[in-house]
C-alpha cells in the first residue's frame, strides 16, 4: 500500500517494464561503523547512506524501505529537517501517511523514505516542493535516514536490516518541463549493522603468572539491573554445551573450578566476583590465577541472582607461564 502510494503520485512520470539501469546502494553505520561493540541496553543512534551505482541519472526522485532489528522493537526514525531531505517528504515531497521515518508494526518500521515532487505538483496542498538533482548521486553518498534504538538485554549478536527497497531516479537530461521524468532504480548492495551485545569487557587476553599479571573482567548488566547481586563463574572445560541453572544456560562446562568460583566467591585467585552492581549496572572482578592455571585456558561469565534471569557471554584468558 505505501509503495503503491508512491507509484500513484508517479504516475505518467515512469516507463512501465523500463530495466533499471542504475542501482541504490545503502549502508547502516553507527558513529560510522558497520559493526559495534556494546553493552546490554545501550542507546545505539543509526544512519542510513544511499548511494547511486553509476552517474546515469540525474540523482534520487524517491526511495522506501522497510527496517527491522533483532534485538527488539524499533521506534519511528526521524523526519529530515534540511535539504535535501526535506524534499522528500511532506510537505514538500511525498511520504507515507505515518510519515517519513516509517510505520511501526509488530517491533519493525515500513515504508521509510519519500518521493519528491517530479510531478511539478500545484493543486493539491502536497506536494509541493522544488525538485533537487543529483541527490544521493554516486561519489556523494547521501545521508537519508537517522535514528535510535536501545540494545538487547541478552548478550548475542543483531542486525539493523533494510529489505524491499523499492526507488526511481531522475532521468539524464530531464529539465522538469513539464515535469520530470523518472526511471526505475535497481536494488544495489545493502551493508547492514551488526551490533555486538557484550556484557564482559576483559583488559586482557593473556596473562603471565611469572611476572604477577591479572586480568580486570569489567562487568556491565546495563541500568536497568542497577542494584542487583551478581556471581562471576569460571570454567577450564570450555563453554559449550554449558551449565543450566534453572531455565539460563550459562556458557560456562561444569568442572572443578565452575565448582569453586561457585563456592568460594571473592577469592584471592577471582577477586570481586560478587557483589552488587552499580547506579549504572556495572562492577569490576579481578582473575589474578596461580602456577595450577599456566598452559590453561579459564573462561568466566557472570550471573544475576534472585532470580537468576540474567547470563554474560563468557570471555576467555590464557595463563601462560
């Protein structure tokens, strides 16, 4: 429906079973990476960049997309405030009736994006803007989407994915008398983001016992497990498949010392390994090993109590002599 919108406000200015000769490309960054590192509900703000594939046109006429993520629900983007924009959506050009920053539905947004006024529009109230050229054009990447969103609670890797991209561009040589002309735009590359939820931030991979070293594990649950009791395990098997404590699957294999950190928290040999997080969720736990661990591999993950409805991904340290 939001794309047949579009088509209808198009009409005459397209031709039908024309081949797409130039593509959208679209690339998801945040603070312009296409892969972060994050904690548990943090707030993440997201760009979107088109770019067209080749210099055959005379830029963007219109652009949709729909945007999903998977660590949870997405809010409404936001709604472009500059040129050249804000010639793509109401009232200078032409979105969906939610408006340019999509449709939320079941945690997802639909339809994004806008359409200028190729039609020279000067009847209706909208739309009624100038038509920019060269918008997005290749070689100029143009930022056309902005927004936020707040990371999972649960440890794991996500994506922020645009699928159904459907656009048209402004045909070479049009001069917008009587209106402009536009072509069918191809589906281009689409570069997602991945957003990696981590829960641990070690200061170390390694650590050598001869010269007294330690590995600082830096715990962070997020603010909304401010206050809450925590436990840091370990285990010298591995982590898979893992050990259930009710229905949590921690990534830590049941062995003597999985055993012992469960037992004996605050040792000398895993320091702070329980205690109460922060204001913001967070807390510090010190693996300071001995000469039984060299030539082994400890990995360590924390969890939250009463109830235990929270698990880190595990993270590894190998002790060498």
């Amino acid at each position: 429906m939001i794309k047949a919108t579009f088509l209808t406000a198009l009409v005459g200015v397209s031709i039908a079973g024309l081949a797409a000769a130039t593509d959208l490309n679209l690339t998801l960054q945040s603070h312009a990476l296409n892969h972060v590192v994050v904690g548990p509900g943090s707030p993440i703000g997201y760009t979107i960049r088109g770019e067209l594939s080749d210099g055959a046109s005379l830029g963007l006429a219109m652009y949709t997309f729909d945007l999903s993520w998977g660590g949870g629900s997405l809010g409404i983007a936001d709604t472009p405030t500059s040129d050249p924009m804000k010639r793509f959506t109401n009232p200078q050009g032409l979105s969906n009736p939610a408006g340019y920053g999509g449709t939320p539905k079941n945690g997802r947004l639909f339809g994004l994006g806008g359409a200028q006024n190729t039609i020279n529009n000067t009847v209706a109230p909208v739309p009624n803007g100038v038509v920019l050229t060269n918008v997005a054009q290749n070689g100029s990447p143009q930022l056309l989407v902005t927004g936020q969103f707040t990371t999972s609670y649960r440890c794991g890797t996500y994506s922020l994915s645009a699928t159904n991209l459907f656009a048209n561009v402004i045909r070479q040589g049009e001069t917008g008398s009587p209106f402009w002309h536009v072509d069918p735009c191809g589906v281009g590359t689409i570069q997602d983001l991945t957003v990696e939820v981590r829960a641990i931030a070690p200061s170390t991979p390694t650590v050598d016992v001869s010269l007294g070293q330690k590995q600082v594990l830096r715990l962070n649950a997020g603010p909304n497990n401010a206050g809450r009791q925590y436990l840091v395990l370990g285990s010298l098997s591995g982590t898979t498949p893992g050990t259930n404590i009710g229905s949590i699957n921690v990534p830590l294999n049941n062995d003597a010392y999985y055993q012992f950190t469960l037992n004996n928290p605050n040792s000398a040999i895993l320091q702070n390994s329980s205690g109460v997080l922060d204001a913001t969720g967070r807390a510090a736990c010190v693996f300071k090993p001995d000469g039984t661990f060299v030539n082994m591999t400890a990995n360590h993950a924390f969890i939250l109590l009463s109830p235990v409805s929270f698990v880190s991904e595990p993270e590894s340290c190998v002790v060498v002599p």
